[in-house]
C-alpha cells in the first residue's frame, strides 16, 4: 500500500506530536519514553517507524539523549529508577563505612575490656600482697 504526500504528512505530524507529548513527561499508563510507546501513540507500526519514518525514529533518539545528558529523565518511572538506584549506591558506601566503624569500636572495646580485665587482676594481686603484709605484721 502506497501513501501519498498527505497521508505521510499527516503520520509524520502525528509521530511528532508523541515525540513532543513523551519528552514533555506525558507518559500513557503502561507506557514508557520508548520507540514502542511513541509508535502506539503515532498510531504507526514500530516497523514503519523504522523503515518509513526512520529520521522521526533517529530525531526522538537524539532528543531523549540530549535530555538525559542534561539529567532530565522524562519517563517519572525512569528518573524515580535512577534515583533510587544512586540513593541505593550512597547508602551502601554509607553501609560500608559504619560497618567498618563497628569493627573498630568492637576492637576498641575488646582492648578496653583487656586493660580492665589485666588491672582488675592486678588490684586482687595487690590486695592480695598487702593483705598478706599486713597479716604478716599482726602476726609477728
């Protein structure tokens, strides 16, 4: 089936209108900012899109690109999807760095317990030596 000029103007406006509206964050329920979703809403077939309509394809691309480098994401999903994976990234270098400062308290607190534990017995050996003097004094 051929299409004329008309036809292919009128679908190529179409195609422009979705690429405008999913840029623009107006995403459908169930869709993304994907080739997919822009067909669906063009009303195009994803082949068409490719084979006829191939520099709309390539002009979306360039445009979804030129928005993520400018850390726009206009898919809600996608963005809340990067956020979350850089939150998940930051609490886990958090994560590591607490679990590191546990070990180190826990060794403080065995050398701590160590030192208590070596002057307690000290004091009984003390004790013990100056109970014996002062038993030894009485004594004698």
């Amino acid at each position: 089936m051929t299409i004329n000029d008309a036809q292919r103007t009128q679908t190529e406006a179409r195609i422009r209108a979705a690429i405008d509206r999913l840029l623009s964050g107006d995403i459908p329920p169930g869709g993304r900012c994907d080739i997919k979703t822009l067909a669906r809403e063009a009303r195009v077939s994803r082949a068409a899109l490719y084979r006829t309509y191939l520099h709309l394809k390539v002009e979306f691309d360039q445009r979804m690109n030129r928005l993520r480098d400018n850390n726009h994401q206009p898919d809600p999903r996608e963005a809340q999807i990067t956020r979350l994976k850089d939150e998940n990234v930051r609490l886990k270098a958090r994560l590591s760095e607490l679990t590191q400062q546990v070990g180190e308290l826990k060794a403080g607190q065995t050398s701590a317990i160590s030192q208590l534990a070596a002057q307690h017995e000290e004091l009984l050996r003390l004790r013990h030596v100056s109970m014996s003097a002062n038993f030894d004094r009485t004594c004698s």
